[in-house]
C-alpha cells in the first residue's frame, strides 16, 4: 500500500473513533440522561438506567483514547494530538473504576429505606465530580477535533 493510501487508511480510523466518541458524548449528556431522569418515576430508576450507558461510554474511551493516540503518532502528529487523547482515556478510566465504582458502592445506603444523609452528601460530591469529568472528557473531544482539522488542513 502506498504511503499516501495508508495515510487514508489511518485518518478514516482516526475521525471515525473520534466520530463515534464526541457523538456518544453528546447523545448521553442530551438526550439519554435529561431524558431518563425526566421520564422514569425516581432518579434511582434513571440512575440504574443510565449507570450501564455512563459505564460502556467510560470503557469505550479509555480504548479510543489509546487507540486514538496511536493513530496520531502514526501519521505523524505530536504533542496534544497524542496527549491529549491520553489524558481523556485517563480521566474515563479514573471516572469508571474510582468514582463511579464508589457512587456505586453506596448508591443503596442513599436511597434505601433507611437513607443516610452524610452518605447523601458524599453521594453528591461524587456525582458532581463524576459531570466535572465526564464535561472536561466533552471538551478534550472537541479540543482533539480542533487539533486534527488543523493537521488535515495542514497536509
């Protein structure tokens, strides 16, 4: 395969993991979550319900954000082109195995029968720091879009 048709090859992989994240990102933080907290009769329903989308959108980036990164350095990119998309699939994994496993782990002292208000609070701060990632995860993808229109405008 020429070089020029492997160059190809490698941005077609490249816009469609990056597609496919920002797309996923943006489908779960407007339409899935407003949509199951709004519909569903509790906020526990919703949250079990959008708990295994948040978990495959967390797992999927850690890959892609990996997968990403080699992709750029095979075409040649450097700097935030290829750290950046590292740090996203940092943050993912950081999001999935620390504070979503803990917001799990006490999901049922929150909202069981006997409901405990310093675990409610603790719940809390885990959920904000959960959007903080999730929102700094949104705003790298589009960060890492900007840095790869401007190296394709460059070629």
């Amino acid at each position: 395969m020429s070089r020029q048709g492997r160059s190809l090859w490698l941005r077609a992989a490249l816009w469609t993991l990056l597609g496919w994240w920002i797309g996923g990102w943006a489908l779960f933080a407007f339409v899935v979550a407003p949509t199951a907290f709004g519909a569903l009769p509790s906020t526990q329903v919703a949250g079990r319900l959008v708990g295994p989308v948040l978990a495959a959108l967390h797992l999927y980036g850690a890959g892609a954000g990996i997968a990403l990164a080699l992709l750029a350095w095979a075409l040649s990119r450097r700097g935030f082109a290829v750290w950046l998309p590292l740090a996203m699939s940092a943050l993912c994994l950081a999001s999935h195995f620390g504070v979503t496993a803990r917001i799990e782990a006490i999901r049922d002292l929150v909202f069981g029968p006997d409901g405990n208000p310093e675990v409610a609070l603790r719940f809390q701060h885990l959920h904000r720091l959960s959007m903080a990632i999730y929102t700094l995860v949104g705003v790298g993808g589009y960060a890492l879009l900007w840095v790869h229109v401007r190296a394709d405008g460059q070629t």
